[in-house]
C-alpha cells in the first residue's frame, strides 16, 4: 500500500536547476545580495505587479520583520488563533501581545465583526491570515483599522499566486508576507518575502533582514539575519517558471475531489471565489467534518485514514490561544476557531497526486461516514 501524504515538494527537472546553479560556480557569488537573488526579486515583481518587495530567508522572519518596521517596543496586536504558529511567534518575538479574535465560519479567516471590541488604547496593528489562501473581509477590515489609526499586516503565506479584485493578494495592508518553504504551493526550498506599500520603508525592511545595516559606516536598526543565497533563488527563479502549470494542475485535482466529495453527506468543502473577486490558487484542500450528519468525528476519520496510510493534517489544531506556551495569556473567547480546530482536516494535495489516489482517499472517506 503506497502511503500518501498531505503535501509534497514540487521539484523541477534536475538539469534545468543545474543549469542555473552552475552560474554561481563561474562568480563565487553564494549569498548577500546576489546576482541570483536580484534576479529572481525581478520576476517576482512582475510577476506581483510591484516593485516594493523585499526577499527574505523564510516566511517567518519576513513576518517579523514587517512588524519590527512598525516601531512599537511594547502594545498589542489583534491576530487570529487559527494559523500555523509561525504568525503569533512574529508577534511576540517582537515583544507585543496577540490579542486572539474570532474566526468567519464562511472561509475561517479573521471575522472582521468581532475586531472593534478587541481595540484598546494599547493596541498597535492587525495582523490577520488569509488562511488556506481563502482572502480575508479585506475592505471591513482596512475600514477599521483605518478608523483607529491602525495599520495591517496580512500572513499571506498561503496566497501565492492569488488576485483579488485583479490585484495580487499580497498587495494589501502595509506589508503581506509570503512563504515560499518547499512544503508550500511554490517554493525556493526555504524562503520568503515581504510585499510593503510605502515605498520610503524599503530601506528600513531591507536593512532589517541584514544586521539592521544600511550602509558601509551605518549601523542603523536592531537588525537580524534574514536573507535569501542564491541557491535558494536558483530554485524559486526555476519553479516561478512552472507556476501557471502548478496553479492549473492542483484546480484539476480539486475538481476531481470535489466531485466526490460532494456525495458524502457531512463533509464540507470551501469555495473561495463565492464573489468571482478571487483567482484562488488552490495550495490546500480543507474540509469540515459536520459529525453528525456524517457519521464520524474529524478524529475517527483522520485516524481511519491514517490506517489506510494516508496521512492527512489537522491544519490548525490546536489553536495559538490554547498552545501551551502561550498560557500566560487571559483566555480568549473564540467559540468558532475551537469549533474550526476540532473539524477541520486537509486532504492530500499536490503536484503529482494521482486521481486513482484520490479515488482511494474519497472511498475511505466514504467508507468511514457509513456512505456507499
Ligand atoms: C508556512 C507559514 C509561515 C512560515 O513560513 P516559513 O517560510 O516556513 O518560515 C507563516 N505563516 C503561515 C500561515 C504559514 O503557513
């Protein structure tokens, strides 16, 4: 029985990333700013549609830098507790307190209706997930902040290749930060970036992923270590090629799922673009388990299909609010991310995954909710 996991690295064609490595044996150029890297940052602006981005090592430290740029030693800062760890870590790594609002159960993003009562004196920015690349209330939640004088930070990991009324996902708020770690939709093995709207920030963002150095004799900003070599852009420059047949290979996957899915009572699939305002890009497949009417609970069937050898993911569970480290915090009242946290299971996805898999996959699903 082959065994079939949630994701898997999409890896190009050997020679052609040979090709473009071997360029860094002809410069000795392996890192800091290289020639690679620039490269890669340009296509990535056209292909974004900006030139306001800046390449960092990984997702995680583009997030905390984006928010080390906004200046604040201390305050707080309304996040949502249904995300990957990475996101609430980049709040309190710089000293701030996430503040936990509530999820939509439309698309399980930030419910922009519960954001005003989280608002106090002390609060300094949101910092919203669009979460399974399914787009936040991205005008709901700019209208509040803008009210309160607030600016917004999107984790925009999990939207790469997304527009949203025509534009890239990623070029909202003040800054979104992309992933580009190899377990995600495109990926340059480890990376990341900051996509930032004022383009007087550059210097600054660009300084913080170096030692907060700005030039020769200028040591302006407490700043870290955070940037992309040239082996990693050698890989993004190679897979930015095959995007377009990623996007369209994993739609084609969805599609063969969710015709299956959709003859099993209790299990629930999102659709993002609802408003035709979406181009999604189909990075993940999560379900909702409605247990009663399918006869399992999430459990039973993430454990039954793990017997089967196929290994899905309780993408997020559990939530940020109730992980142990962060139990110093007052509880937080987020009755529809508990509900989300113990429904939720993503499926397989990924390039290459075969529809007899899926087959597999869905007959299990089937089996195990009493159907068929
Ligand atoms: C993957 C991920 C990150 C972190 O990105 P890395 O590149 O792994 O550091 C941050 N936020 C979310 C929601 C993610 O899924």
């Amino acid at each position: 029985m082959r065994e079939i996991t949630v994701t898997r690295p999409f890896l190009p064609d050997i020679r052609e990333y040979e090709e473009v490595i071997s360029k860094i044996w002809e410069r000795d150029w392996l890192t800091n700013n290289g020639p690679l890297l620039r490269e890669f940052q340009k296509k990535l602006e056209d292909y974004i549609g900006t030139k306001n981005i800046v390449m960092t090592t990984n997702g995680h430290l583009a997030l905390e830098i984006a928010i080390r740029s906004l200046g604040y030693p201390s305050g707080e800062v309304i996040t949502t507790p249904f995300t990957f760890a990475s996101t609430t870590h980049a709040i309190t790594a710089n000293n701030l307190t996430p503040v936990f609002c509530d999820i939509n159960p439309k698309n399980l993003t930030m419910d922009a209706e519960k954001i005003e009562a989280l608002i106090t004196e002390n609060t300094r920015a949101i910092v919203p997930v669009h979460v399974y690349g399914h787009p936040c209330e991205i005008e709901k939640i700019e209208a509040i902040a803008a009210k309160h004088g607030l600016e917004v930070i999107y984790d925009a990991a999990h939207t790469f290749a997304e527009r949203y009324d025509g534009r890239s996902l990623a070029s909202y708020g003040y800054a979104s930060i992309y992933s580009f770690h190899a377990t995600k939709l495109f990926h340059s093995v480890e990376g990341g970036a900051i996509v930032y709207r004022d383009s007087e920030k550059g210097a600054e963002l660009k300084a913080l992923k170096n030692f907060g150095i700005l030039d020769e004799t200028t040591i302006e900003y407490i700043g870290g270590n955070a940037k992309m070599n040239e082996f990693q852009a050698a890989m993004g420059l190679v897979n930015l090629r095959h995007i377009d047949s990623i996007v369209e290979e994993r739609r084609l996957i969805t599609m063969h799922y969710r015709r299956q899915l959709s003859e099993i009572r209790g299990i629930r699939y999102f659709e993002p673009d609802l408003d035709g305002r979406t181009e999604y890009n189909y990075a993940y497949l999560p379900v909702l388990v409605q247990r009663e009417e399918y006869g399992a609970s999430r459990d039973e069937l993430y454990e039954a299909l793990k017997k089967e050898g196929i290994f899905a993911r309780k993408y997020f569970y559990p939530l940020l609010c109730d992980a142990g480290c962060y139990q110093y915090l007052p509880p937080c009242d987020v009755p529809a991310a508990r509900k989300a946290a113990s429904s939720v299971l993503c499926l397989p996805i990924y390039n290459g995954l075969a529809p007899e898999d899926i087959d597999r996959i869905c007959s299990v699903i089937a089996k195990v909710g009493g159907c068929r």
